[in-house]
C-alpha cells in the first residue's frame, strides 16, 4: 500500500472521523486509523498523542489566540460583553463546518470526549479569567464574565454547528446574551428571597 506524508495531518483527521462514525470512538485504534489515511503509525504519532487528540489537536493554539484577543481588547469594562464578543469573532468555521459538525457528533457520543471538551474549555475559562485580570478587572467579576461568557458561547457555538454554520455566529450569541438577561432581569439580581423559615421557635 502506498505512502506518503504530504498533508499526513488532514488525511488522518478525515480517516479518524470516518472510523468514529463506522465502528464508534472506542472500537478504533490508531493503527486502523493509519491504514485508511495511508500513513505508517509512526507518522499517526508524529502529529498527534492518541486517537483522540485527533478531534482536539487545535486546541491549546486555540485558548492561546483567544486569550491574546481579551488581553489585546480595546475595552474590557463590561467583561462579560468582552468574552463573548471575542468568542463570537473567532474563526471557527477554518476546518469547515462539516468537519465541525462531525466531530461534535463524535464527542456527544463518548462521556471520555465529552469530559476531554470540558477540560478543555476550562483551560480556555481560566485564561480568561488570567487575561481579564491582568487587564484590571477585579478577580471575582473576572471569574464570573469567563464561566458565564464560555457558557452562554457554548450555547450559541451548538446551534450554529448543528445549522451546518449558515447562520451568523455573533448573532446566535447575541441571541444567547439576551436570553441571559431575560433570565436575570435589571435589578433582579441578588434579589433571591431566602427559603422562609416555618415553625415555631425553640
């Protein structure tokens, strides 16, 4: 069988995607992997660590960018609005929405994937949390904008992947904000009664 290295990286990212959706995430080695993209295993482990850093290979130059664009924003006084907003300018869609799509299918399918995701989405929370800090925002409100901001993105980036991309991402998360806000209306916050007491006293 022939071999070549020329564009190894994408080559096994398809073969991999097609191995995950045929036999599942768990019932395919690396080796299988290899095979279909036509490259030795040697190769396989030349761009990645294991099979599934396949759907997560982009992951740590992602959380670098990101967290340059908080420290690099030019306001960062409503912090939340500053998350958000540099989530939703991200370039999402450079490996193609399919592509996208596909690997989301194949991480909602295995709880290991889905705890990996959620690792590293709180590495890409954390950064902020650092950049925003650094930034002058105090660490309580910097920690709250990053949590929520991440959550609220991840909400919007669902829908869009699952639209195949067409609809416009900053306003999925537009969107998103207002539901938010709808959630805790001006004024509202903090303002939870606390549970009421029955019963006589002791």
């Amino acid at each position: 069988m022939p071999r070549w290295e020329e564009g190894s990286a994408d080559r096994l990212t398809r073969a991999a995607l097609e191995l995950f959706e045929e036999r599942g995430f768990e019932s395919t080695s690396v080796v299988e992997i290899a095979d279909r993209a036509r490259v030795t295993t040697r190769t396989f482990f030349r761009y990645f660590s294991d099979k599934a850093e396949v759907l997560f290979a982009e992951s740590e130059r992602i959380r670098a960018a990101l967290v340059q664009e908080v420290l690099d924003a030019p306001d960062v006084s409503q912090p939340l609005r500053a998350v958000t907003a540099v989530l939703a300018g991200f370039d999402w869609g450079a490996p193609g929405t399919e592509v996208l799509r596909r690997r989301q299918a194949v991480i909602a399918a295995n709880p290991g994937l889905l705890e990996r995701d959620l690792v590293k989405q709180h590495a890409i929370a954390t950064g902020f949390v650092d950049a925003l800090q650094r930034r002058g925002v105090e660490e309580g409100e910097a920690r709250l904008a990053a949590r929520v901001g991440t959550q609220v993105f991840s909400v919007a980036y669902a829908r869009w992947v699952e639209g195949d991309g067409e609809a416009d991402l900053a306003e999925l998360v537009a969107a998103a904000m207002a539901v938010l806000g709808a959630l805790v209306p001006p004024g509202r916050a903090g303002s939870v009664a606390s549970p009421t007491r029955t019963g006589g006293s002791s």
